[in-house]
C-alpha cells in the first residue's frame, strides 16, 4: 500500500509539475506578446503584432544571409552605369557597359581583371580539357612534366600566353635531352623526331584551338573586376561629389537616383528641366536625378564618367539658395 501511495503520489506531482510548466508557458508568451505590442505602438502605430513579427523575421534571415555572404533581392545595392542598372557585387561597370563578373563573358570588354578567390587551377595532362588527348611520352621522354605546368599557366589570372607558350616548348625539348640520355647523342635521329613532337605540341597550343583553351581558363579565373562600388557616393545639397570635368562643360557631379544608388551626372538648369520618376524616362546616356538643390523631385540630366578619385563638393561650392541648379550653376 505504501509503495502505490508513493508511486500515486510521484504522477500527482509530475502532473502539477507539467500544469506549471503549462502555465508559466502562458504567462511569457503573453508577457511577449504584450511587449510586441508595447514596440509596435511605439515604432509603428497601429500595425498588426502578426506583420511585426514577418518584419522581423525578415530582418533576422537577412542579417543571417548577409553573415553567409548572401543578400537577398531587397538588401541588393542598386547602381549605375552610363544609364543602366547595375549590382557591383556580380557586375562590374566597364567602358563597354555591363559586364558579368565571373565567370567572364567577354574577356576584351574586362581589362581591369583580378584572380577569382578560391579558383586553382587543375592540370589535365597533355591535351584539351574535355576534347582530344595527345601522348604524354616518347619512350623515356615524359611530356606530362611539361603539359601540366602549361595547364596551370593558362589557368593562372591575367597570365601572358606568349610566355606560358615558350616556357612549355622549352620545356618540352628539355624533356627529350632528358629523357633520352646518352640516346641523344648515339642515336641523334632519335633526337630530332622527339624535338619534332615537342615542336607540334607547341604549334598544337598557338593554334585556334590553344587560343580557345587560354581564353576559356582566364575566364574561369579571372573576376571581371575586383571589390567595386557604384563609383561615387551620393550626398545633399552642398556635399556632392565632383566626378569629372568634361571638356567644355561644368563638372559633374554624383547625384542620387530615382532606382537607389548614385550616378555622375552633368549638371542642369533647374528651369526647363524635364521631370521624371524614373531613368528609363529620361532617354539613352541620361538618368532621373533626386533631392538635388533644385528639390526633391526627379529631373533628367546626362550622365558623365567618373574619375577615379572622387572629390568632395564644400557647401560654397554648390550654392544651395537664390535659384541654385543641381551643380550650383545659376538657373536660365
């Protein structure tokens, strides 16, 4: 009797034990929603707690995607280039317009390009990557010692192909002494058909098809460009950035944009100006312009390139009242 009186008496205070939990569970999840709500009247009026709660949901996976190197559509930082669009992190703005970063598309219209982090190079013995093998040896003669560091080279960011050519043809006639020993010099034919081969591998990598494996394996390790930005960074009235100065022209300067980001843009009267709300209404080389000193409404204006060194623009410089323009140029 005494042990079912114990064993009764352990399930009635587990059951009060679990009723507890139950309840405290209750009271902080009320005493959370309460405090959401206390912030939310706070911060944003009347919102629903529910909406409060997505918004900080997105937050937390956007904090959490930016900590992985991720960003989400809305985080994106959108810039300009000559008038389009762009995101520095996977494009670059180049004198030809937009380009991928990597991999390359178009390795003519990336001359400022930089090592992929993380790439290395893997050599395939003596042939194309995925196309024709050729013998990686003559006898005792081993090709492969000299057909893999030319894989490696073509593989290395903004190596010279010229180079990397030459050293692999001098290797390779390397490897036929090498390798053939004292047959070099008892049995010279066998010499000279073994430069012979170590000359076609060579003329096999200046060819077309060589030109096409160079190429392909600089656009897998190269980044069109390195860590970039929008190329000016755009401030108020009186902070403006100076671009560029034309010739001919008053400077330029880097004003904000209707899509986000920041444009260099020449300056225009405030007078006449033609109104906008977004670039794609303001014609090719052009951008809509915002919160200049001719207020915050979008004006059209064309673009300009930047330097490299982007100035700041002092308060006297650009005159912020009596009919100032977007650039400080009086108003016609």
């Amino acid at each position: 009797m005494k042990s079912f009186d114990l064993f009764f008496d352990n399930v009635t205070r587990s059951r009060a034990h679990s009723r507890l939990k139950t309840i405290k569970g209750q009271e902080r999840r009320n005493h959370e929603a309460a405090l959401v709500d206390c912030v939310t009247r706070a911060f944003v009026g009347s919102m629903p707690r529910r909406k409060v709660l997505k918004l900080v949901a997105a937050g937390v996976t956007g904090l959490a995607f930016a900590r992985l190197g991720l960003r989400s559509a809305w985080a994106q930082q959108v810039c300009n280039c000559n008038g389009v669009s762009y995101d520095p992190v996977t494009q670059c703005c180049t004198t030809a317009g937009v380009q991928q970063k990597h991999p390359i598309v178009d390795l003519a219209a990336c001359p400022n390009r930089v090592p992929h982090e993380g790439f290395v190079a893997v050599p395939n013995g003596c042939g194309a990557e995925g196309g024709r093998k050729f013998p990686e040896r003559f006898g005792r003669v081993n090709f492969k010692q000299c057909c893999d560091p030319h894989d490696i080279c073509y593989g290395t960011c903004n190596s010279n192909r010229n180079q990397c050519d030459l050293d692999f043809l001098s290797c390779l006639l390397g490897a036929c002494v090498e390798g053939l020993g004292v047959l070099a010099l008892i049995a010279p034919r066998l010499l000279l058909t073994c430069d012979a081969l170590a000359t076609s591998y060579f003329i096999g990598v200046q060819s077309p098809k060589g030109t096409e494996a160079f190429e392909n394996a600089q656009k897998e390790a190269c980044d069109c460009c390195g860590e970039s930005t929008c190329g000016c960074t755009p401030g108020t009235c009186g902070t403006f950035q100076v671009c560029a100065t034309p010739p001919g022209s008053f400077n330029c300067f880097c004003f904000p944009i209707a899509e986000g980001g920041g444009a260099c843009s020449s300056d225009t009267s405030c007078s006449g100006a033609t109104p906008c709300t977004s670039s794609s209404q303001c014609g090719p080389g052009s951008v809509c312009i915002v919160n200049t000193c001719c207020g915050p409404q979008g004006i059209c204006t064309t673009v300009c390139t930047p330097n490299t060194s982007p100035t700041v623009v002092s308060p006297q410089t650009l005159i912020t009242q009596g009919g100032a323009t977007a650039s400080g140029r009086p108003m016609q």
